[in-house]
C-alpha cells in the first residue's frame, strides 16, 4: 500500500466512524464496521485507483458492513426496526459523496474524548485511540507494543465494551479541560513510547511517533489557540528531530552529545522552534511549553558545549515549581542540568535525594554511572553501568552500557 493511500485512510477513519456512530449508536459495532471499510480500501485502492471521494466511499461500505452485521442479530434487528419507524426515512443511510451532511473534522476530536474516557486505564486508552482515531489494526498496535495480537483484541474489545451507552459528543465545559489533558496525556504517552521504546529490540519505534505528531496536529487544527496543544506539537517535532542521530548503523544507541548534529532535522528544528514562542505567547506556560522550550535549547547548539545548561536549569526548576506532583523523571533530568551547571558532585547529591522514589530504577543507576564516571570514580561508574544494563528492559540501551562498562574495565 502505497503512503498516498495510507496517509487518505488514517486522516478519514476518525470522520468515517464518527459518522456511522452519529447516525447508528453502537460505537464498538461501528469501529469494527470501520476497520473493515479500511482493510477494503486498503486492498482495492492500489489497483483500482483511489476514489474521487474516498470518505464518502468508506462510510458507504462502512454503513454497509454495520448494517449486516446489526441485522444479523434478532434484537439488534427488532431496535433497528423500531428506530426506523420513528425516524426520518434517510436516518440510516450513510450520504452519498459530496453530500453536506458528510461528517467534519470535528468528530476527530469528540473520538479522542470518547477513546480518552476516564473510565478506561492508560493502556485501554493508547489502543483505543491508536485502532479508532489513528485507524490501525489490532495487529499494528500489538506489534508496537511487542505484545501477542489476541492480548491486545481482548485489551480493545474490553475498552470498547466499557464505551456502550457513553454518547458520542464532546464533553461538557465543566469536565471539558480535564478531558483535553487525558487526550494530551494519552498522545504524550503515545510519542514517548515510539522515540525511547521500554522494551524489546528497537530503540526507536518511528510509526508510533508519527502517528503520535500526526494525532496532535489533527488536534491543533481543532483547537489552534490552545496552548498545551501548540507546546505538545513544538515538543514531539523538536525531539524527534534528532531520532536520525540516535542510532548507529547496527541500532546502536548514540547518547545526545555524541550525535552528529548535522543529522538533526532542521526543518522540523525551525517548526518546533516557532511552535515554542507561539505556544509561551498564548498563556501561561504549562508542562508541555516549558519541556517544548528545553529541547529547543538543545536542538539550537550547534555543539555539545554550546548548550545554555543555565537556561534549562532555571527551565526545570520552573517545571517542577508548577507540576502538579512530583515527577520524578524530571527531576531526574534536573540533577543532570545541575552537574552540567555545578558540576558532578552537585549532580550527584541530587540524585541521592531522588533514591528513595527511584531505587532500581535503570535511569537512575545510567545517570548515576555518567556523573561518577565524570567524578573520577571508575569503580563506582562501572558497577552502576553494569547495574543499569542488568535493569533496563531495552536491548539498544542495555547494549550501550555494557559498552560504558567496558570501557572502564581494567
């Protein structure tokens, strides 16, 4: 299938259900009609041509499929039959191409709030949204995340069954904000899982990233004035900016100030980087903005030595001054910025601060390892190195430092 054809199916998915959800109810019949719909295109458009109006012609085998299928059960049927006597005649025909009444944008984001429902755990929420709104299939997403395809069917069947009778509207402005943040939080989630994986052989999981920038675009274009939005987008294209850089030639991990910087992303450098300040203009900053304005620094040095580590220091002091709890992932990024600024031994007192919540945690054992390899203690780097490989669930990075430890080996 050719980039063309899937990049059309990804962008209509989300309309195309909110479609057949608008006109018949039954999210998780209708999601699943949809994914047939897709499958379809998927196999007659590279041969036959794409469609003059492809979302017009996947609601039409969409509405078809769902129909079948909720007519060939007796009680489905007897309420479909019901329905209809008290609707009007068209109610449950899908419009032809180029109808006015064919679905907007909007249902994308009124689907992330449905797939982002508070009921459903983190991990419902990531393969729900990814199979409804991203339009990939359970295989797709098991394969991202490296588990067999019937765990993740039976992961999605359990979300979509939590679903039944939530309707299909945005929330109201009370809960509204909420809301948006577990959208945000869930398409975080998303991205950081397909830049740094946390498990398995790949260090980098570039289609959850995409799909990861191109759901919060989708977002954006929804809602443009909204802050937390336009710094999730600046943070995810700054990032990924460098994924070219981050892996050798066999896969290996090549740590931020080892990389070659000339096979950073300067496009997508130069978009983030106008992102941030549009995104710091529009309100008061929040977690994302204030990350989003931390890569930035890194990305604009032109070497190693000439980031601003003052800068990101004052950065994540402000970060963690407004997070609502402790993160301690950022404060372990703190204690980094802190050795760069104060040197390693004052690095090093942070992290003894962060031991009690962090204790095996393979992060805080590869900083550990740097700042006392930096210090002067080659023992002490060596055995937290070792210590790190031993815990980390990702083959890339365990590789990586048990390369470190080696180094340090008399």
């Amino acid at each position: 299938m050719s980039d063309h054809v899937e990049d059309l199916l990804r962008h209509h998915a989300p309309q195309v259900l909110g479609a057949l959800v608008r006109r018949y109810g039954h999210f998780d019949a209708a999601e699943d009609a949809v994914q047939e719909a897709l499958l379809a295109a998927a196999q007659q458009w590279p041969g036959s041509g794409v469609p003059d109006n492809p979302r017009g012609w996947l609601i039409r085998v969409a509405s078809r499929r769902l129909t079948d299928q909720l007519r060939s059960d007796e009680a489905r049927r007897r309420r479909e039959e019901a329905q209809t006597a008290l609707a009007p005649p068209d109610s449950f025909t899908a419009p032809p191409p180029g109808e006015d009444r064919a679905p907007s944008e909007d249902d994308t984001l009124t689907l992330l709030f449905l797939c982002c429902h508070p009921e459903l755990t983190a991990a419902a929420q990531i393969a729900l949204t990814l199979r409804a709104v991203g339009g990939l299939t359970t295989a797709e997403i098991a394969r991202a995340h490296l588990v067999p395809e019937a765990t993740m069917a039976q992961r999605i069947s359990r979300a979509k069954q939590k679903l039944r009778g939530v309707p299909f509207r945005p929330p109201g402005p009370q809960d509204r904000d909420q809301r948006l943040a577990a959208v945000l939080h869930v398409l975080y989630l998303i991205f950081n899982e397909g830049h740094t994986a946390t498990s398995g052989r790949a260090l980098h999981r570039a289609e959850l990233a995409r799909e990861a920038i191109r759901l919060t675009r989708a977002v954006r274009r929804l809602l443009p004035r909204e802050g937390a939005v336009t710094g999730l987008l600046a943070l995810m294209l700054l990032t990924e900016a460098r994924s070219a850089a981050r892996t050798g030639p066999h896969g290996e991990l090549i740590p931020l100030d080892e990389q070659d910087r000339g096979r950073w992303d300067r496009d997508a450098i130069r978009e983030g980087t106008a992102l941030v300040e549009e995104a710091l203009a529009e309100g008061p900053a929040g977690a994302y903005q204030i990350q989003a304005a931390i890569a930035a620094l890194h990305d604009e040095a032109a070497r190693p030595q000439d980031t601003d580590w003052p800068q990101i220091l004052a950065l994540y002091d402000l970060l963690l001054s407004r997070a609502a709890e402790p993160d301690p992932m950022a404060e372990l990024s703190r204690a980094v910025a802190v050795a760069m600024v104060d040197g390693p031994g004052a690095g090093l007192a942070e992290l003894a601060a962060l031991e009690p919540r962090l204790a095996g945690h393979h992060r805080l054992d590869a900083v550990r390892a740097h700042l006392l390899e930096r210090a002067g203690d080659t023992e002490g780097a060596l055995a937290a190195y070792q210590a790190a490989a031993a815990r980390t669930l990702s083959e890339p990075e365990a590789r990586y430092l048990r390369t470190r430890a080696a180094r340090l080996r008399p």
